[in-house]
C-alpha cells in the first residue's frame, strides 16, 4: 500500500480490496467479518438495543486515547446503558485524500484492541475517500448491536422521586484532555482522556441489582446537561450535592485557569447510575468493584417537583450552602470532542 490514503482506496477496485485485507481484516479479524459480504448476519437472542454514532474528535490523538479506541468505546457505552450486553459493531470510515497511512494504521489498531478488550466483533464496515480539503482528517461512524438483559430496561424517563443518583468518578476529564492537547496547553500535572468501555461494570450492576432506573454516560454537555435530560424526561429535580462531585484537582485548576465549569465537560469513561435510594449501598459496592468505578459516589437524591406543572430541574446545593438551578448547556462550549 501507499504511505498515504489515495482516492484510489475507496473505489471499490482492487486498490480497496488490499485496504480492507491488509488493514481492516488484519485488524478486525472475526469469523463474520472474514466472510467479506455485504452485511452480516448475526445471531441474537430476544429484544436488541441498537445505538449509532459519528466521531470527529480533533485532534484524533489525544492524551488516554484516540479516535479509533473512542469509536469503539463511546458506541459499546450506549447500547449498555440501555440495559444490554453489547456483541457487534458496524463502522464507516471517511478518509482524507492524502492521510498518512502511519497515522490510520494506528488508528485501526487500536480500534481493533479496543474492540476486543470489550468483547465485541466489528462485522462489517465501509470506506469513502474524499478529495483534499472535503474533510479534516478521518471521520468515524459505529453502529452497535447488544443483547437486552434487562426488563423493564433502564431508561431516561425513569427515575423517580427517592431514587439515588449515583456517578462512578470524577467528571471533565475527556473535556480537559481534549481542549489542553489543542490549545497546546502544558498543566502541573497530565490531563488524561478517561475513554473506557463500561461494558463490564454495567453488566455486573444489573446481574446484581436488575432494577436499575436510569444509566446515562454524561459525554457532551457534561454531568450538568445530561442530568436536565433525565430530569425533564422524568419531570422530576435531581437534587446534587456540589462537595460530593468528585473533579481532580488538575481539571478544577484547568477549568478555573480557562473559565469552564467541569460539570459542563464530557467524559467518555464515566456514566451516571439513577437506583432506588434503598439500593444505593447495593450499587456502590458492586460498581467499586470495578477498577473503572472505584471513585463511585452518591452525589445527590430525586425528589418530586414543588409546584403543579412545574418543569424538570436540576438544583445544587453549594459548598457555601446556598443553591443554584444548574440549567442544560448553551451553545457549544467545547466542539468536535468525540
């Protein structure tokens, strides 16, 4: 193959034949996908969960990951936080004309690590080659496919007044790690990406407590704008804690230095766990378990809205001990973050 990515590569012809055998194949090599069809055919058991989603991150390296490893991670986290056991992948590829073939070499493995790491077989897949200047880089879309565990599954419009709501570590770093590797920023100590497949300590939570009411991962907009999603879904106030929200010194001091709020900041290794508050310290001791969910912590209590036809809200009682409505995100506060 050539040292960079040809137009040639996405024709269909022998020049992408040799693309997918020496690259894809080596890569993503499972039974299904070494058929080399169309499509695949897949076996599933009862109800599935199918989540898709595109990435474009900037810069495609980044300190803890890349955007092969996020595609995969970012993807398997959303069909287990429908309650499922992620099996399959689909994934489009959208190369730049004139890409370094290093630079997707690299990608593709780690796609591939990552895919086993997680248990899952990338099935089937797709390779476009636009002109220079018709997109940055390399663009990425998973679909995933997962098996329901779970019935009634964890859901958005769920959670219910007396629920705990529970995250299993500190928020903003994929956020911090993203700007400070753009903006060539140098801190103390190293920001690092938490991009992770929670695949594993989701299933353990729901063999060992079935009636989870909500899981969501707080990625774009933060634990802040994810939290308003399920609170107006639910029509319900999540009521938060702020010293209970653990945030690293090294974000805190970032996002201060910066003039960001790390609840507004992505994560990609992170999800919120919303449970009946008498099965909070059930929830806490399965999820610590899991060396992804050590830092788990309650940090805060649904209740039931004060006034008729009042709104879904959420509120944080702050360190000095007053209150303040955090409301959903504004505008775009970080682009091209996953």
């Amino acid at each position: 193959m050539s040292d960079k990515v040809l137009l040639d590569y996405g024709s269909g012809g022998k020049a992408s034949q040799r693309l997918i055998g020496e690259l894809f194949l080596k890569n993503f090599d499972n039974p299904e996908l070494r058929r080399m069809n169309d499509g695949a055919v897949l076996s599933v058991t009862g109800k599935i969960a199918v989540s898709t989603d595109t990435f474009t991150v900037d810069p495609i390296f980044f300190p803890g990951g890349d955007i092969g490893r996020l595609s995969v991670h970012g993807t398997v986290n959303d069909v287990s936080m429908m309650g499922a056991t992620p099996k399959y992948l689909t994934c489009g590829f959208v190369i730049e004309e004139g890409l370094e073939m290093e630079t997707l070499e690299r990608v593709v493995s780690s796609m591939g690590a990552a895919a086993r790491a997680a248990g899952v077989w990338i099935v089937t897949g797709d390779t476009k080659v636009v002109p220079r200047g018709a997109a940055d880089k390399l663009f990425i879309n998973t679909t995933g496919i997962g098996e329901v565990i779970v019935d009634p599954a964890p859901a958005g419009d769920r959670a219910a007044p007396g629920d705990a709501i529970i995250i299993t570590g500190s928020m903003g770093d994929h956020g911090l790690a993203i700007l400070s590797t753009r903006q060539g920023l140098a801190f103390e100590t190293p920001v690092l990406s938490d991009c992770a497949s929670l695949n594993g300590p989701i299933g353990a939570l729901l063999r060992g407590l079935p009636d989870v009411h909500v899981l969501r991962d707080p990625t774009r907009g933060g634990l802040a704008t994810t939290l308003n999603e399920i609170a107006l879904a639910s029509n319900v106030s999540c009521e938060l804690d702020e010293d209970l929200i653990p945030v690293r010194p090294e974000v805190r001091g970032g996002c201060s230095l910066l003039g960001l709020d790390p609840l507004y900041l992505a994560n990609e290794g992170k999800f919120i766990c919303i449970v009946p508050g008498t099965d909070a310290d059930k929830a806490l001791k399965i999820l610590r378990a899991d060396p992804l969910c050590a830092g788990a912590v309650r940090i805060g209590t649904v209740e039931a809205l004060d006034k008729p036809g009042a709104h879904g809200r959420v509120v944080l009682k702050t360190g000095l001990g007053g209150k303040r409505l955090l409301g959903m995100l504004e505008g775009e506060q970080l682009p091209r973050i996953c």
